[in-house]
C-alpha cells in the first residue's frame, strides 16, 4: 500500500485547469476539442508530466501519453487517463479528476520508490465529449479502430470546420495515423478514475465505487424538413411545421425510454435548433441529436428502431422529410475482475466502504474496453450533478479515489498474465 495523494498539489492543478476556459463570463467551464484554451490546458499537464519525471509523447489523433517507464519497458503497461475537454459551461471536475489522479498515481509511484515491472501510463484522451464534432471519445474511439482519417473529414463543428482540418491545421497530420490503433495485448490493463456524476454514493455515504459495467450510446442526427411559412397566414391545417413535428419525437422518446427496458434505460435530445429561429415564422427546418443509452444492448437496440419508426411515421403524417443518421453506436462494456480484485484489495487494506455500481454515463474507459482489460473508480458528486458549473467532489475525497488508484496501477504493474503478483 502505498501512502497518501498530496492534496494541495493536486487541488492546485485542478484549479489552473479551471482556468483554461474559452467563456470565462460564464459561470462554468467550456474547453472544448482544439480551442486554444484546450490546447493551453493540453501544454500544461504535459509540462506537469515533465515535471513528474514521465515521458511524454502524443499521437495523431492528439492521445497525451505521459509514462513512468517500469524495469521492463518491454511489457505491457498499465494505463490510467480521461479527459481534459468539457461540455458547454461544465463544471471542473468531469474528466479532470481522472487526469490529474492518474498524475498524482505516478508522482505517489515515483516518490515511494516502489518497484514496478511494466510502465505506468498516464493518459489524456482526446475529446471524450461530444460538444465540438457531435461524437464522443474521439481519442480512444480511434485507438479501437472505430474512427478513421477519412471519417474524420466528414465530421464537423457548428462553425462546419471538419476534424480532418483542424487536425491538419494542428501538425497532426504529418504523423502516422495507424500507430494509434491498438491492439489486443497492446495494454495490460487500464483503470480510469472519475467522479460518479450520479449521487449513488452520496446517498449511501460510500467514498469509492468500483464500476462493474458501463452503459454505452446510440446518437442519432436528425433533420426535419418543412416549409418555412408566415405564423398568421398560415392555416393550422395547411402548415408543414417542422418544430411541432420535433416536439413530438421529443416527447415520445421521453416516453419510450420510461416504459422500456430497465433503470439504465435513458433517451435525450439535448441538441436542437430550429429555422428560421423567428417568432412569426414557421420553422422549415429543425436538426437535433438523440442520445439513447442502455446497459443493454438488444433494448438500446429496439429503442433505436422504434424512434426512427416513429420519426418516419411523424414525417409522413406531416408531410415532411425526415433524415437521420446513426452517428455512434457504441456497446457496453464489462470490468476486468482481476482489476475489480485489485482496487477492492487496496480498499481493504486502507479500510474503505466500497460499492459495486454500473455507470450510466459513457466513459474513454467505454472504447479501451475493445482491446484492453478495464476498470473504473467512482468517487462521489455532490447531489449527484454533473455537465453542470455545480458539480463538486471534495479534494479529499479525490485523493482517497486517487490513492486507490495508485495502489492498484502499482499491484497491476507488477503483475504476470496469470494476474499473479511478480516482483
Ligand atoms: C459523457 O460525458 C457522457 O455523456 O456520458
Ligand atoms: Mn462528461
Ligand atoms: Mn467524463
């Protein structure tokens, strides 16, 4: 067991993230993928990881490796890392926490003197939200081979720059694009800390939960076409309105996602913009994402049939025209025991609660999942809010998930394929 995360250290570094914010008028946080204040957040926790004694290095898809190099680089090594970009006026902890507690891990490491066999890799993951491209876990989705270059060109910001030119503007190009694939083998094992951004644990007054199982996304990109006609003109029973049409596909995958499935069953449009976007016009035209999530795939699944059928059947009743594409299907994934075994030994020796817990939230952890074994630690979100300026996990309760993680990046380090301890 190793001894105990260094708070201010820590607590510092979360703070000059917070700094890093593209709409300081606003009461939260917004970093999103490529801004120059991300790419100035970027450049920071790399000179942080300098400054740790780790190797840094980026690939092409701008993944930040910062790695403590074990005794037996030649190994497989033990990844820990999230993200650094955020939603539209966010809070300063999602993905934070698990970059910074990663840091921290290898600087507890480093400074113990521990033995460690494989390297200790600490890790930014390139745009785990969806906000600037409309997909999520561009980073790791890439390493799992689900994200091409060519794909990248047709993915576009709200502004219509392409991923494709701002990794070009950026130099990444120049790199190979391949040698972010991963493959089986390629990790040993990876184990990302996060806060909960539900308040499971906070109601059971547990600071740490291992997560079993995480739940994945479908997001749909939806386009309703209309005719754009005058307010007061316009009979009720001649309109073509492409807003009242939304409202209804709104409205019932709020109903579908309430009647189907399981607790883990959840349907959003959390995107929409209407046009003209004018009081005394009918909109022609609306476009919106859904976002329908489950632990389960064959409900996410029936789930993604239904909505269309019904987005097709608006359309035809209305007279519009309906486009939609499926622009991520992800699946769910499940936790390495002998990583579940890891962190709840550490746990135990430092005298912890634990709590087992499925993430409703998708997670880098989600895609790493594809070619290496993973785990997660959860730590607890005050009220259970997140993707919000609210959201709050105390610096002490960071550092007991940290230390956690510590002790277990150290004890999988040292560990064979057998999942038996060797020194
Ligand atoms: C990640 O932030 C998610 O939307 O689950
Ligand atoms: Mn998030
Ligand atoms: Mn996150």
């Amino acid at each position: 067991m190793l001894g105990k995360a260094d708070t201010t250290r820590m607590y510092n570094e979360l703070s000059a993230l917070k700094n890093f914010n593209t709409c300081p008028e606003q009461e939260g946080i917004t970093r999103l993928l490529f801004a120059d204040e991300e790419i100035m957040a970027r450049a920071y926790v790399k000179q942080r990881m300098v400054k740790a004694g780790l190797q840094v290095t980026e690939d092409t898809i701008g993944n930040i490796y910062g790695t403590l190099v074990g005794s037996q680089p030649e190994l497989a090594p033990v990844w820990s890392g999230s993200h650094i970009d955020t939603v539209r006026n966010a809070g300063m902890y999602d993905g934070t926490v698990g970059v910074i507690g990663a840091l921290e891990a290898c600087r507890m490491i480093r400074e113990s003197n521990a033995p460690h066999r494989r390297s200790i890799v600490a890790l930014i993951f390139t745009s785990e939200e969806p906000t600037r491209f409309g997909i999520g876990c561009i980073g790791s989705r890439t390493m799992a081979g689900h994200l091409s270059l060519e794909q990248t060109k047709s993915l576009y910001d709200d502004q219509g720059i392409s991923l494709f030119q701002e990794l070009e503007r950026l130099g990444y190009t120049k790199m190979d694009y391949g040698a972010v694939r991963k493959k089986k083998g390629d990790v040993f094992a990876s184990v990302e800390l996060h806060i909960e951004q539900a308040s499971v644990l906070e109601r059971l007054g547990c600071p740490i939960g291992i997560v079993e199982a995480i739940c994945a996304p479908t997001y749909i990109q939806v386009t309703l076409e209309g005719q754009q006609e005058h307010a007061g003109s316009t009979p009720m029973n001649e309109r073509r309105d492409a807003m009242a049409a939304a409202s209804e596909i709104i409205l019932k995958l709020e109903s579908l996602a309430r009647s189907h499935g399981n607790n883990h069953t959840v349907g959003t449009i959390g995107k929409f913009c209407a046009y003209p976007n004018s009081p005394n016009v009918i909109a022609g035209r609306t476009e919106f994402t859904i976002d329908i999530r489950d632990i389960d795939e064959t409900v996410k699944q029936d789930m993604t049939q239904k909505i269309c059928a019904y987005i097709d059947n608006v359309a035809m009743l209305r007279n519009l025209r309906a486009r939609y594409t499926v622009t991520a299907d992800d699946l769910p994934c499940v936790s390495a025991p002998p990583i579940i075994a890891a962190i709840t030994a550490s746990c135990e020796k430092r005298n912890i609660p634990i709590h087992k817990m499925i993430s409703g939230a998708y997670h880098d952890s989600l895609m790493i999942a594809e070619f290496a074994p993973v785990a997660m630690i959860f730590v607890p979100s005050r009220g259970g809010i997140s993707h919000d300026p609210a959201e709050y996990t105390s610096i002490e309760e960071i550092a007991a998930g940290t230390e956690v993680l510590a002790d277990t990046l150290l004890s999988l380090s040292n560990m064979n394929e057998m999942g038996e301890a060797e020194q």
